[in-house]
C-alpha cells in the first residue's frame, strides 16, 4: 500500500485501468471488473474485520462506500484527504446503495489533517459558518449541490433559447454605457492611474465602465437577428451588505423583434423558468431536495403551484390599490408614481396566491428612456413588465422598447443624453422594428427555485464583505 509520496506513482502504474466518476459507479447496474475511483474521502471507519470509507468526488451529493482489507489502513487516511481505490464494483448489500467499491489498493494523492480542516465529518455546517471559508466551502454538501444545480440551471437556460432559435451573443463587459441608468458603476481605470497627471487621458479615450446590463448590446444585434440573448457577468457599485444585493452577479437576457405585445415577452419569460427549473428538478433531484428538506421546507409546494398554473398579471395601479387596502403597514408608504419596494413585492405574491405575478404598465417616470411609451393618461405609463415571485420579490424585468425615432428622440433631448447616445437613435433611422425583451437576474433563480434567503448563498465565491475577495 503506497502513502502519500508514493501516490502518483501509483497512479502511473494504473493509468490502464477503466476510471469511474462516483455518479457512474453508483449508476451501474451490474458488477464490474477493476476499476479506478478517484476523490476525496467523507467518512473513515475502522473494523476488526473491515475497513469503510466513503468516497466523493463532486459528480454526485452521495458518496460511494468502499470496503476494504483493515491492512490498508495508514495514518494519512483520514476525512478530507485525496485518493484514488482501484478494486472491483461488486452489488452493495444496503438498500440504500446498489453498488460499492471493493479495494485492491488505496493510494493517498493529498493527505488533510482533519483536526485543522474547518470542515468536519459527519456535521451539518450551517450557510453562515461555510460563508467564512470562501476557498473551501464547496466541499460541503450544500455548496456541492448548490454548484451542481448552477451547472445543470444554465445548461437549461442555453437549450431553452437554442431550441426556441436564439442567437447568443457575447456583449462586452467593459462598456462606456449605463443602460440603466443609475449611476451605480464601476469605473475602470489602469493599476497605475493614480501615477498619472490630471489630464491623463482615458485608456479607451472615454471613461470606461463595468457592464450593468447587455440589453443595449444586445438591442443592436436586434437589428440582425431577430431573437437573441446573452448570459454573462453584470455589476453593481451599490454599497449594501444585505441579503439582496451583490455586487457581481451573472443576468440571462434576450432581445424579441417584430414584437408590438407586452405579452409575447411575459409569455417568454414564463416557459423560461418552467422550462428551466423542470429540467433542474428531473436531473438534480437529490440536490434540490437537500434544499428542500434543510433549508426551505415550503418550496418544494411552491414550485409545484408554478409549474402547473399559469402566472398572474396585474397592472401597476391595480397593485398600488391593493397595497393601499391592505391592512399591513408597510414602511415604506405605498403610493402611484413611486417605485415598488421589496415589502410590497412580496405582499403583492402573497395576496395573488403564492404564484409568480407579473406587473405591467409602469409610470413613465419610473422608467429608463429605452422603454415604449402607452400614450395614455391622465397617468402616463410606459409598455414595462416586472416579474414577481415568492419569497424573493422582482425577479425579471422588461420591456417593449421605444422604437418611434420622435418619441426617443423627444425623451432623450430632455434627458440631455442625445449625443451620448447618437448611435442608439440611429438603430431606429435603419430599418428599425418593434420589439422588446426581458432580463433575468441568475443568483435570484437560484434563491426562488432552492428557498434560499441570503443571496450570497447561491454563489461559487461570496463577497460578503471587503476581506472575503480572493
């Protein structure tokens, strides 16, 4: 039996053999000859006669147990340590396992010590304690199902647009717009600016900033093609440290020409989300269902309703009215011309029915420039959708975009941005067509779908705070 300095070696002398992800050894259905299993050991125990450990190696929330001769046993065996097992794939005993991994040799790749390792065996770490170890989180079950669930989530986001005939596009992340708006903008400059003299020219000849949407990028491939979409990273300099907010997260977005219906881009965004958390829930059942079990017990009800009912729609005025004759007090008054906050997002699901409600018509002012005007009064709204969900509150937004050259024109010289955007009013000199589309923050799919409350949960890396960069 090789120790730890002796593993590669080992692994060199075996490199013939069938190697064997975890998914697949617990997927077989009939016995095996030598194999090859390679990961990271979940559990040790040690018997007179027998020795057990259970294996992982990312590709599935179980792990394979392995049985073996207790002669294998070495002091680097211990939870938390890489190895590879070769031995036979023999039918399991247990009810809860159909097969195991019989050991010839177990080779320790990367010993750990399990007394200095923050994680440890056999106990249930809660979000909060993980959230201290960005580097290592992922190798606890929930962060693991998490990770294969992301996986699985924008492999369907991808097959929904591809098989529906979109086009995806690559938009810049490095950008000289701010699609909405806000002001609430990295802005990109060298390591070496503050060297430089004041009148130091930008790097792009015009500041320069991180992406806060695609959708105008995407707007002018529109002009080509007539359904599109990009998922990509998007940022945010909001300074907030709550459970809402991040200050990097990835947004799926899509751009619908020859469209003049608010409800072609609701029923869009619908079939997205059945389709893709039908596909997440059929190949990562086990995944979901720790989600379900430890962390969100109601969810699961939830998104059975979804998946078989049809989304709600109201108008903004219909839900200011309803949020004026609710008997809850809301901190922040509801009022019609000003923005939805989160606690009426919410209030407006519960009173629909616990079903995802879509918003249409919004105020003109509330809106960005780029979205269609109703043209009608006395209170003047604009084509615009949001999409409401349990638990979470805005989910998607969109809009039918103002492709009258007059109507944008008039707006935009208002605004005082006519020359910044020139090149936007020339989409609609050119052959320009009705249309609309939608985006859809990632992470916050990720919190409806799993019932997770903080959204630096859903996340690979969290950025909780200035010290967890890594």
């Amino acid at each position: 039996m090789l120790g730890a300095r002796g593993g590669w070696r080992g692994l060199r002398r075996c490199a013939s053999l069938p190697r064997l992800r975890v998914r697949e050894a617990l997927a077989a259905r009939e016995p095996h000859g030598e194999v090859q299993v390679q990961g990271w050991v979940r559990s040790v125990r040690s018997q007179k006669e027998v020795l057990f450990l259970h294996i992982n190696d990312g590709s599935s929330l179980e792990n394979l147990q392995v049985v073996a001769d207790p002669s294998l046993e070495n002091r680097d065996l211990t939870f938390g340590s890489a190895v590879e097992v070769q031995g036979m794939l023999v039918k399991s005993p247990h009810v809860m396992q159909n097969m195991e991994l019989k050991a010839g040799t177990i080779h320790v790749v990367g010993p750990c010590d399990p007394w200095s390792f923050p994680l440890k065996m056999k106990k249930r770490h809660p979000l909060e304690y993980v959230r201290q170890f960005p580097h290592l989180r992922c190798r606890s079950n929930t962060l693991g199902s998490l990770l294969r669930i992301r996986s699985e989530a924008t492999a369907a986001i991808h097959s929904f647009f591809q098989d529906n005939g979109y086009v995806h596009i690559h938009t810049p992340i490095i950008t000289s717009n701010d699609c909405e708006g806000a002001g609430e903008l990295f802005q990109i400059e060298t390591s070496n600016g503050a060297k430089e003299s004041a009148e130091k020219a930008h790097f792009f000849n015009v500041p320069a900033f991180l992406t806060v949407s695609g959708q105008l990028h995407l707007e002018v491939m529109a002009g080509a093609f007539t359904h599109v979409f990009t998922f990509g990273p998007t940022f945010r300099a909001e300074n907030s440290q709550s459970r809402r907010h991040l200050a990097e997260f990835y947004m799926v977005e899509a751009e619908l020409s020859f469209t003049e219906s608010l409800q072609d881009i609701m029923q869009v965004m619908e079939e997205l989300i059945k389709t893709a958390t039908s596909t997440v829930l059929s190949k990562c059942p086990r995944d979901v269902a720790l989600f379900h079990k430890y962390i969100a017990p109601a969810q699961k009800d939830r998104l059975e309703q979804m998946l078989k009912n049809r989304f709600v729609t109201i108008s903004y005025s219909e839900a200011v009215e309803i949020l004026k004759q609710a008997s809850q007090t809301f901190t922040f008054k509801p009022e019609w011309g000003c923005d939805l906050q989160t606690e009426h997002e919410k209030y407006l699901v519960k009173h629909c029915g616990e079903v995802p409600v879509f918003v249409i018509n919004y105020p003109y002012d509330l809106k960005p420039f780029y979205m269609r005007d109703n043209e009608d009064g006395p209170q003047h709204t604009v084509a615009a959708v949001d999409l409401l969900v349990p638990g979470v509150g805005e989910l998607c937004g969109g809009s039918l975009r103002e492709e009258r050259l007059s109507f944008l024109e008039s707006r935009l010289q208002r605004l005082g941005l006519t020359d910044a955007y020139q090149w936007y009013l020339d989409l609609r000199k050119f052959g320009s067509v009705p249309h609309g589309g939608f985006g859809m923050g990632f992470e916050r799919y990720l919190q409806y779908i799993l019932g997770v409350d903080n959204i630096k949960d859903v996340i690979p890396f969290p950025r909780f705070s200035h010290s967890c960069l890594l």
